[in-house]
C-alpha cells in the first residue's frame, strides 16, 4: 500500500507491506486469547520495488530475499532489497 511520501524524511520505504511476522515465526501470529484466539500480521515500511517484485515472483521470493539481506525491519534508511 503506498503511503504517499517516504516513512521518514531520506528513507526509501514509501510502502507499507501487510504480512505475517515472518522473522518470528507463528508464536508471535497466533494469539491464544479467552474465548478465542487472536491472528497477528505485521505492518512492514517497503520500497516501491518490494511491492513490485511479488507480484512477478511471489511473496514468499521476497522473503526470502528479505531473510538473505537480514533486513532490520524497523531501519528507515535500509536499502531496498530488490
């Protein structure tokens, strides 16, 4: 999803990728809870070029790529991946 304008003033993430938490794996995505359960997915800052290189190859590519470049998720100014 774009958003507009980079997350912070020089970073190059102007996107938003909705996903699973993949860097920690399904304790952190299911959530027991009373009486139910809670599923938690992750809003991730990413480049223009992250959202393009799934719709050619898969989200899965782009984790994987992501996991390769040991991304720090919650850098502004980390370089794009693809």
């Amino acid at each position: 999803m774009p958003i507009g304008q980079p997350w912070v003033p020089g970073s190059t993430c102007d996107h938003l990728l909705i996903s699973l938490p993949y860097l920690h794996g399904p304790d952190l995505e299911h959530c027991p809870l009373p009486g139910g359960h809670a599923r938690i997915l992750w809003t991730l800052p990413v480049t223009a070029a992250e959202i393009e290189f799934p719709r050619r190859h898969g989200h899965e590519a782009l984790e994987e790529l992501f996991d390769e470049a040991e991304i720090n998720p919650i850098d502004p100014f980390r370089a794009s991946v693809v």
